[in-house]
C-alpha cells in the first residue's frame, strides 16, 4: 500500500515543486523591465466591453496593467516581454470574441524597480 502512496505523491510533489521554482511573483514582475503595447480592438461597444477585455489580458502572467477604452477601440498594455507576448494577448481578446486589428509598440511610463 506505502508503494502506491509513493507512486502517487511523488510525482504531484515534483510538479509542486517545479511550479513553486518557476512561477514567478507579482513583486518579481514589478522589478523586470516592462515594455508598452497598444491594441487596435474591433467590436468593443460600451464599459462592460473593456471591462471584459481588461479582466480577460490581466490574467496573463507578465502583464502588469491594461487599460481598454471602447470609444477609441483600444488597449494599453504594460507587461513583462519574458512572461507574456502579443500571441498569448491575441488569444485572451479573441476569446472573449472581440477581433484584434493590429499592435503598436508604445514608451512605458514607469521604470522599472529596483
């Protein structure tokens, strides 16, 4: 019976373990160099819209804020280059069903910390 219990917990502690030495923290992130986006997004109609859009890029480990705005159809992103890219940012506005038109680079207004 002990040689099942290993056979199972061995392997869930070295997952664990692996997600522990490699997840980063948010303090981490805010010490990392952040770099700006800005999204050209179709579809977005009222608050509710950037609101969802919002909710749906901050998830992203590496993104450190966004800000969606419907009237001009865009949003603007800080985020970690290492921890998160414009595919993975793609996809959190896609599915939520929202069409992205393109991407432009944008200067950041906060350094990072040290």
């Amino acid at each position: 019976m002990s040689k099942k219990l290993a056979l199972f917990f061995v392997p869930v502690l070295m997952i664990v373990f692996a997600v522990a030495c490699t997840g980063k923290s948010k303090k981490n992130i805010e010490s990392m160099e952040v770099s700006g986006i800005e999204i050209s997004i179709q579809g977005m109609t009222c608050t509710g819209c950037e609101q969802t859009i919002q909710a749906n890029i901050s998830k992203l480990e590496g993104v450190k804020s966004v800000k969606a705005t419907f009237a001009d159809g865009k949003a603007l992103v800080e985020f970690v280059p290492s921890l998160v890219d414009t595919v993975m940012m793609k996809e959190a506005v896609t599915s939520a069903g929202y069409v992205v038109k393109g991407f432009t680079a944008i200067e950041t207004t906060t350094a990072p910390q040290e």
